[in-house]
C-alpha cells in the first residue's frame, strides 16, 4: 500500500488544490425541470454555465431529487448492484470518496442491517447507518479509523474517488490512478475473502499493472460502464469479486 501512497502522493499537489472526492457529483440531485431556462450570472464561467445547464436538463438529476438521492451517481451504484450482485449479502462497507453519499444510500437501502464507513475531504450530511469520517483518505490515520468503524472485516469495498483535473491529460489520469491504486490496496489489505472491490477509473479502464494486482487477488475482474454514466464521460469501473484472501 506504501507504494500507492506515494504515488497518489506525488501528483495531489498539482494545479495547487488536494483532492476533493465527489466534486462531480455534488448538487445533482438539486436540478429544476426540464427545459427550465437559466439565469445569467455576473462572474459565472462558461464552463460553469454549460454545466449547470447540463444538470438542469438531465434526467437522471431529476429522478434523484424526486426519489431522495443526493446525487444522479447513486444509480451508477444500484445499475452496477443489478448486474453483479454486489450488495447481495454484504455485512459490512467502505465507502471510499462518499460525499455527498448518494452510494451509501443504495448500500442502506438494498442493504438495511449492513454496517457502512466513508471517508471525503467534502463535508458529508449524516446518513442513518452510517459512520462518516471528514478527512483525506490518503492521511496515514484514514486506513485504521475506517476499519474501526466495523466490527469485522468488509465484504465490500467501495471507490467513487478522483482527483480534481488540471486540464492536462496525463496529469489527470496519473493522480486519478494514484488513488485508485491506493485504494486496491486498501481493499486487498482489509476485505474479508470472497469480498469485492468497486472502483472508478478512466477512459480504458485500469492500466496494466493494477489489472494484474487485481487478477492475483480475486476471482474475477470486469470493467463496465453502467448507463447512468453520462455517455461523454470518460469515467468507467472496474469490478473485481470474489476476493482470493491474503496469503
């Protein structure tokens, strides 16, 4: 894990700001109507405007605010949930980039009785069931107090996280990768055997390396796009179950 550490490590200080999970996703479940014409404002960016036009029209922001989600990406965990059975069963979960928790509430949902930890610089609104830590997840003490948090080892470990862009390409994609190996790691060093681990990657999926980390450790190891990611998105996840245990 100290390997993965470091690299995530070596690439936060870029573009001067240190990761913040769940970025993306915050205010999506706070979209008005379809068609809903947006009012200009002094100082906003074009990016800003495009993207709050986005929010306003999508569908999938919709369905959250009137269902109670957070976030639209509470139905990439519950698509992914349909068609790999990841829930089934589960006991025990690590929410890894939780804010602003829309994937704890799937895991509660599909999962009363399961016991959930997550972690994110972002302040995060309790969640019944939930134990919520505000920290970096890359902190030397973020390993112990989320495991503190369950009375046993999870059945699944969860990864939403990615690095905040600067606008270079590789620059992106390295410390993006940098957290999602440090979180395999993670999950390697905690999951009960037969475990999963979920996590988010970019265009062409995880690179050779972390595929055959998770090759070693479990069972199988898919990549999938699930519909609710939005189409022009380069983020994919890889599924890796069925956790070997640690020799």
């Amino acid at each position: 894990m100290e390997r993965a550490i470091a690299c995530a490590r070596k690439f936060r200080g870029c573009g001067g700001k240190p990761y913040e999970y769940g970025k993306d996703v915050r205010g999506e479940g706070k979209g008005g109507a379809k068609g809903q014409r947006l009012k200009t404002a002094k100082g906003r960016t074009a990016s800003s405007t495009r993207w709050l036009a986005r929010q306003l029209a999508d569908p999938y922001v919709q369905k959250a605010r009137a269902e109670g989600y957070r976030s639209r990406a509470a139905y990439k965990l519950a698509e992914l949930d349909d068609k790999f059975g990841l829930l089934k069963g589960a006991r025990r979960v690590i929410d890894l980039g939780i804010a602003p928790g829309g994937w704890s509430q799937i895991v509660r949902q599909r999962s009363p009785s399961a016991m959930v930890a997550g972690i994110d610089l972002l302040p995060t609104d309790a969640i019944p069931g939930v134990t919520i830590f505000e920290m970096d997840f890359m902190a030397d003490e973020a390993p112990a107090a989320l495991e503190s948090a369950l009375d046993g080892p999870p059945d699944l470990v969860l990864s939403d996280m990615a690095a905040n862009t600067v606008g270079h390409k590789q620059t992106d994609h390295l410390r993006t990768m940098g957290l999602v190996e440090t979180a395999a790691d993670f999950a390697i060093s905690v999951l009960a055997p037969g475990g999963a681990f979920v996590a988010k990657v970019l265009a062409g999926g995880a690179d050779a390396d972390l595929l055959a980390l998770l090759k070693r450790h479990f069972t199988a190891v898919k990549h999938a796009k699930p519909p609710a990611s939005r189409k022009d998105s380069s983020e994919w996840y890889v599924i890796a179950q069925g956790f070997k245990g640690r020799t």
